[in-house]
C-alpha cells in the first residue's frame, strides 16, 4: 500500500471534549424559548385551554443527557406537565433533537410562549397520566377522564369507549368498512395492536389489518390505525392508512392509471355510533371555519366533490380513462329539507344525547377530496375514499394514502366549540439566536446577495408565486396530490389547448428547504409547506411493494418527465400519452434530509421509516445478489452510482443522492451497514489522485452534478467528524474534497457562460451554481493552508453572489425549481464549525474504474457460453434492465 502524509485534518470544534465543562454549564442554565402559536394564523385566533401539542426541539451539544430532565413553564412560572423522549443524539451522549408532548394554554390570540429547560424538572401541582393495560389480546387505555377498550378482531377496534360509568359508542356499529368496486362489502380484520408510545401525558397504539372479499379472496390491501390518547383528556388522534402493495405491471415502461396492479375500492369509511336509545341526539355541524356549529337534522351528508378553486376541473384529475370525474365545484351540504353549497369544507359534527357526546373534525377535507362525512341513525361516517364519488377510487401498486381525523368522546375541553382547535392546531417553533445559527451566505457574501437571495427564497411563501398559489393554477389537490409542488418551470413555453400538467414530486428536497426554513424562520407557513409535502412524499411518491424489481421496490418516483404532461401517469413520470417509457424509481431522484428533518420537528414515525426505507433500497438496487444474473456475478450493479449513463461511476446526483441517504439512515438507526456503505460508494466515486479532466468536468450537460455528490460528501465528513469516525476513509474523502475544490477554483466557470454547450441554457442553471458556493464552504473548513483556505472562500462568495443575482435578473427567477435549489443551498453547506488537528496517511492509489454491472455479466457469459449465450443474454439484459 503506498501512503502519503497528510499535514492536518478538520472535526468539529465541538468534539473537542476538553476544556468545555464551563461552556456546558452556562448552555444548560440557559433556556430556550418555545413560540406555540396556530398552524393557520387567521383560522385559529382564540383561546385554548389545555390542546394537546407534540414537537420536536434541536439542543445544542452538551445541553442535556437525559429527557426527563427537560421541564418546561409558562409566564408567571406556572410549571407546564411534560413527556419528553430523545430522538437523536450528539455523539458525546447528549441529546440533540428532542420529542416534546405538552398540554398548552393560550391567550386570544391563540399564542403563548415557554421556556424549555435543562435540570431540576418539578412536576406540576396537579400532574395529568395516562396508562395503558393489557390483557390478553385486549388493550385498555385509561386518560382519566375515559376509558377506551380496543381489541384486534373485526372492524370495530373500539369493543367501547367510557366516560366514568357510562358507555359511549355502540361498537357494533363502529368500526372501518370497505366497499369492493363490484359493490359488495368486504370483510375488514383487525390482527395486531402494537403499543408504540406509552408516556404519561400521551399513548399511541398501532392496529394493522386487511380486508377480504365477503366469503372471497383477500384483498390487497394492508390496512394501518393509528390512535393516539391524551392524560385527562377523551380526544382521539386518528389516521387510516391504506396500502396496495401490488407491484404495478408498468408494460412497456408505462406508469399509467389502469395498471393491473391497481386496486379499485367503491368506498371506505370509519364510522362511530352513539349507544342506542329511543330518540335521536341532537345534531350540530359547521361546514367551514366561517360558519359556526348549528342545529340541523339527521340524516346528514357534506360531500367535498372537487377543490372549488377557479380550477376544480384541471386535467391533472383525470382517471384512467383519461376523464375528469368531478362534476360540480366545491361542496354539498344535504339534510332534511335544506340543500346548501359552498366552496372548501373543514366540518365539525356533533352529536349529544342524555350526556352522551361524540364530535368529529376533518383537518385537510377539502384538499383532499373527495371525502365526504355523514350522520344517520346516529351513526357518524367519515368517509375517507367516498362512495358518493361518479367513480371507484383507484390505488395504484405500491400507492397509499393516510387519512387523519380528530374525535372527542364528551366534553373538549380545549375550546368552546368541539374541536375548533384541530382546524388550526398549534405549532411550536424556537426562537432566539438558536433559530438560525449560521447566516444566509458564505462568510464574505456581500450583504445585498444574502438579502436578495432571502427575497428569492421568500417568494415561496410570498406573493403572486408563491407556492400556495401555484396550487390553484393546476389545482395540485385532491387526495393523491396535495402537499406536492406544481412544477411550473416545466410548462414555460407550452402551447397547448389546455394548460400542461407536472408534478414536482419533491426534486433537490424542496422538503428540507421548507424545514430549514421554519427553523430559522418559524414563519408558520413553512410548517404548512413542509407537513403537507412530508404526507405526499410518503404516500404517494415512494413505491411501497417487495413484488417489483429489487431497483425499484421501496424507491422513489421521478417528476414527470421534462416538458410533457403527466397524462395519466399521476406521480409516476411515464405515461403512454407521451410516448415516452422510462424505468421506475432512480437514484438520481432520491431524498432523504427532508424527511428527517420531519421526523425531528414532528416526531412521525412515517418519516423517520421512509428515510430507513430509501436507505435501504440504495443497498438492494446495488446489490447483485438480487438479480436474475447472480450466478454470473453476485458483486455490486452501479446502480446506487450512476449517473446520466450506466457507465460512469464518478460522483454524480446518483452516488450523491445515495450517498445523502446513507448518512441521513446510519444516524437515524447506528447501523454499521449504511455506513459502510457509504465508504463503498466513496471509494468507487472518487479519489484525491483522479484526473478531472478525463472524467469530462467541463461539459454541463452531463457532469453538472458532480457538484451534487461534493456536497453530499461534505455531509458525510461532518457526520464522520461528529461521531469521531476520523480514520483512513475519512482521509481519503476529504482529500478528495480538496482535490476537486482545487481544480474547481482553477477551471470552474459560471453554467451560462457556456451557454453553447446547454441544450436549454435557463435560469435552472444559474441557480445550481449556488451547489458550487456549497462546495468550496465545505472545502474551506478542511483546508489547512491559509491562502488555500482564502481562496475557497473567495469562490464560495464569488460563486453565491453570481448564481442569487443573475437569478434575480431574470423574470423566471420565481419558477419552482430555482427557488427550491436555493432552498436547497441552506441545508447543503457547512453546519458544524471545524477546527484543525494532526493529520494521518492516506493511500496514494487510484484504484480501478468500476464496471457497469451489465458490461460484466455479458463478460463472464462469454467466458463460459460463447456468442450465442451472449446474444441470447443481452436481450434479456435489455428486458430486465434493471433487474
């Protein structure tokens, strides 16, 4: 092995354990002050007693070792209850996110603020609990206030729900309830509860099931309850998820609706009953938030038909008929000799009856329609897939979709009204200097460029595009797109009779930009963005099937291919209507940091499984072992590595995006196998003795995101550095870095002044050059030369300034895409100061370019079948690609 000495290397000045005790124990004394104020400021304007509230808190390192010392009190020192648990770690054992239940008071305004502390928790005078008990295969919860029985048999779940004494619910007429698309019902069964939360002021209980044709073949469908119960409290969080976990067929490389690995439902619903007696209860119902709860009379049904935006009837709802299904704008409300409509529906219905209590509340109904909820027989149904709806509700293979809903069983005792909290729950957000440590722009930005790029990424949440608005001109709704972008910059220039359809699906991890921002920020409406993006990502844009090819199974779907309509393709890229096929999901379209982040502020499991699950998929597509040709060659495919062809294994938006995912799983889990993958696909990507020029750096087209992978390796050496993992393979990555950056600062030029060579020179390019500022921040903090170091900086600035301003010349600067990459540049850059120690050796040898995994298998076939095998091979290479 030659090796070579290396002068010094850079961890983060916080990993330096010595000479810290002081720092420590000043940060500890030190409280962090938390913002609680409603998701929707102008919906949620009034005082709220005791609403449950869950959210995560980053602490700096040192902070505090154990969650039950956290405490928390509001103005006046009035101690608030706390149920706290560690979600990730510093590596010296401190925490550094923390999940944080609470129950909060507020003001009028529907604020309040309190100070989260470290030490010396005092529990409050009168301290809510909640217990869970188990019997057999029967779970009881028990808030204080209500007891709810819940046993895995059937569609019920609830076998009751009391308050004191007294029942509530009827369970025989509770429960889930399925409609084929045939129209005969099927059979739903409960199998498995699962405790996954179990603290003193909050529980969360799992129930997974499936349906069944009535006295037919079982369904493919996966069906998961999750139900969550609050101390002293007889609210219920709820969401149903269905799952088809089919693999799509996808002939000919066609993503369409229609698929046969489609399941077709009629109707699904969740219904509660009051217990019986001989007269009805009393029925209220407001619609929307502008209308207040009123008497009205059973029975009653509110159907959500269509968004009731100018656009209701967009193409991007057509179904796999290539037909828009909705046929009014908006929402009927029906109930015995009344008939009222209205335009966007957030019900609330309440039912009472000799003390007996039951209201329910839709978060998100009209962006997710259609959805429909009904009362008769004193009977509520939520109807989460309607069967008012002209036509069955397709899930495609591998597609799911959750459902949330809030229910009460007696009096709420947060608001006047019955759950007028849920329409605009409280969030918390951080303020002071912890808010936003770092600035906008490199060190030596010039203030005018960080406060232009500010405007520019402002224009998310600001103004005439703003993303909320761009909702509206496809009319990115309904239950399968909600939450995702519409991605405008694709429909520049079209022409058509109708206007051109295109999904974002989440591209550069516009997810993590929205994070970011409301941690800097907490403008509430980066929460909005963030939470509705994490929903659809999880659902809808990642491919939930073990039966497809291990490349695709659990991966993440493409936007729609550049410049065409999404036809009837929905999320998945490839419709036959463009006549352009493509494989499924890609490595080049992976993103995981958005996710976790989610998972950090909200605490959802959902998010923190995604990242595990995509982490995952990066180690099956490469694995060769999985292939039809293993008995040829077992060893790695490339496909976690390749980018824009098979054959090159350079550092690309493939390995950078894998790479990203690797870290991003092996700090959520420590599990040694996404690490030491990673260090695979680095020593297969790059090398501190590569010749740049013979992997073609120069040409845009396809080597533009080699800058991807740097920055991703940037990440890798931070997480390195902080999990005091500094050995050989941390060496050689940042050797690597400096190597690139080195070259980077001699040749590297701005995208359009080589307009020639782009086949589209837009302003999508002056905005990736932001990943190049990125880049040399990265490199900076390594260098161990000053004027090296100098002039790292130098280009970080130079770099940053050109991409901010000539993005804000041009008029298309507010298009989806420009403003998610400079998003995208502020969770891509340097997070952890660095300080300088003695270096190590590193091993001098570039080591042999990897081969594309087909170019292999037809190597080795020649070795032992001969030309015929050959030809015979490669068509099915053809076929299978990949795999």
């Amino acid at each position: 092995m030659i090796m070579r000495a290396i002068p010094a290397i850079a961890v983060p000045s916080s990993a330096r354990r010595t000479e810290r005790s002081g720092e420590l124990k000043e940060a500890a004394a030190q409280a962090a002050v938390i913002t609680l104020a409603p998701v929707h400021a102008a919906d949620g304007a009034f005082a709220r007693c005791s609403e449950p509230i869950t959210f995560g808190v980053s602490l700096p390192r040192g902070w505090c070792h154990a969650a039950e010392d956290l405490a928390l009190t509001q103005a006046g020192g009035r101690v608030m209850p706390i149920q706290a648990r560690t979600l990730d770690r510093w590596s010296d054992g401190s925490i550094r996110w923390a999940l944080v239940d609470t129950f909060a008071r507020t003001d009028a305004s529907g604020t309040a603020s309190c100070h989260l502390t470290a030490g010396n928790r005092q529990a409050p005078a009168a301290s809510p609990r909640i217990s869970v008990t188990t019997t057999g295969n029967r779970l009881v919860v028990d808030t204080g206030i209500a007891r709810f029985g819940l046993r895995p048999s059937g569609p019920s779940l609830f076998d009751g729900v009391w308050l004191g004494a007294d029942p509530i619910i009827d369970a025989d007429r509770t429960g889930l309830e399925i409609t084929g698309a045939d129209g005969h019902p099927c059979d739903v069964t409960f199998e498995e509860l699962s405790v996954v939360e179990s603290g003193p002021l909050r529980a969360e209980i799992i129930a997974r099931g499936n349906a069944a044709r009535r006295g037919g073949r079982q369904l493919p469908l996966a069906v998961k309850v999750r139900l969550q119960f609050f101390a002293e409290s007889a609210i219920v969080r709820a969401s149903v998820g269905l799952t088809n976990p089919n693999a799509a067929r996808h002939p000919q490389g066609f993503w369409d609706l229609g698929d046969r690995g489609s399941l077709f439902l009629k109707d699904v619903r969740f219904t509660l009953a009051l217990r019986p007696a001989e007269k009805p209860a009393d029925l209220r119902c407001s619609p929307d938030v502008n209308q207040p709860l009123e008497p009205m009379r059973q029975p009653l049904e509110l159907f959500q038909e269509s968004s009731g935006g100018p656009n209701w009837a967009s193409p991007a709802h057509r179904n796999r008929h290539g037909v828009v299904p909705v046929c009014f704008p908006g929402y009927r409300l029906v109930f015995p000799s009344a008939y009222r409509t209205g335009s966007r529906a957030t019900p609330i219905v309440s039912l009472e009856r000799d003390g007996a209590r039951l209201a329910v509340a839709v978060p998100g109904f009209w962006q997710n329609f259609p959805k429909a909820i009904a009362v008769a027989d004193d009977r509520v149904a939520i109807e989460l897939f309607p069967g008012q709806h002209r036509d069955v509700h397709e899930l495609q293979g591998g597609e799911q979709k959750t459902h949330d809903f809030v229910m009460v069983f007696g009096d709420d005792r947060v608001t006047a009204d019955p759950l007028a909290w849920a329409r605009a729950p409280l969030v918390a957000s951080v303020d002071g200097p912890r808010r936003a440590p770092h600035s906008s722009g490199p060190a030596s930005a010039s203030e005018g460029t960080v406060g232009q790029y500010e405007k520019i990424v402002r224009g998310a949440i600001d103004g005439e595009q703003c993303f909320e608005r761009k909702r509206e001109v496809a009319d990115e709704y309904g239950w399968r797109h909600f939450g995702d972008l519409y991605a405008d910059h694709e429909a520049v220039g079209h022409q058509g009779p109708e206007r051109l359809i295109s999904h974002y699906n989440n591209q550069y991890d516009a997810l993590a930009g929205f994070a970011t921002q409301y941690v800097r920020t907490g403008d509430r409406r980066w929460w909005s963005l963030m939470d509705d993006l994490a929903a659809h990502v999880v659902d809808v844009d990642l491919y939930h099937t073990d039966g497809d090819r291990p490349a695709y199974n659990h991966g993440y779907f493409w936007h729609t291919n550049h410049y065409v309509d999404a036809g009837i393709a929905t999320h998945r890229a490839y419709s036959r209507e463009s006549g352009l096929p493509g494989g499924g999901p890609s490595a080049e379209h992976n993103y995981t940091t958005g996710l976790m982040m989610h998972h950090f502020l909200t605490g959802s499991t959902a998010s923190r499984d995604a990242v595990i699950e995509l982490g995952d998929w990066v180690l099956a597509m490469d694995d060769g072992a999985r292939t039809p040709f293993r008995w040829l060659d077992a060893g790695p495919t490339g496909l976690a590595s390749a980018t824009y062809s098979p054959d090159f294994h350079g550092p690309g938006r493939g390995a950078g995006n894998s790479l990203n995912a690797l870290v991003d799983a092996h700090r959520l889990t420590d599990d040694m196998k996404y690490l030491r993958k990673a260090e695979e696909l680095v020593g297969r990507c790059i090398h501190p003795r590569q010749d740049l020029e013979a992997i073609g750096l120069r040409d845009p087209e396809s080597r533009w995101s080699y800058t991807v992978f740097l920055q991703a390796l940037g990440k890798y050496l931070e997480h390195r550095s902080e999990r005091d993992l500094v050995d050989e393979q941390y060496q050689l990555a940042r050797e690597s870095l400096l190597h690139y950056a080195g070259w980077m600062a001699a040749h590297e030029t701005p995208n359009l002044d080589r307009s020639g060579r782009l086949e589209f020179p837009t302003e999508t390019w002056a905005a990736q050059d932001i990943r190049k500022a990125a880049v040399f921040e990265y490199a900076a903090g390594h260098a161990s030369d000053p004027m090296t170091r100098a002039t790292f900086l130098e280009r970080a600035a130079f770099f940053f300034d050109y991409s901010v301003m000539t993005l804000a010349a041009k008029p298309t600067h507010t298009l989806t895409r420009p403003i998610v990459l400079l998003l995208a540049y502020a969770f891509q850059r340097p997070t952890l100061d660095l300080s300088l120690v003695a270096g190590m050796s590193v091993d001098s040898r570039v080591p042999a370019g990897f081969v594309a995994y087909k170019r292999r298998v037809i190597r080795n076939m020649a070795a032992v079948g001969g030309l015929a095998a050959v030809l015979s091979l490669v068509s099915a290479l053809a076929f299978l690609h990949p795999w």
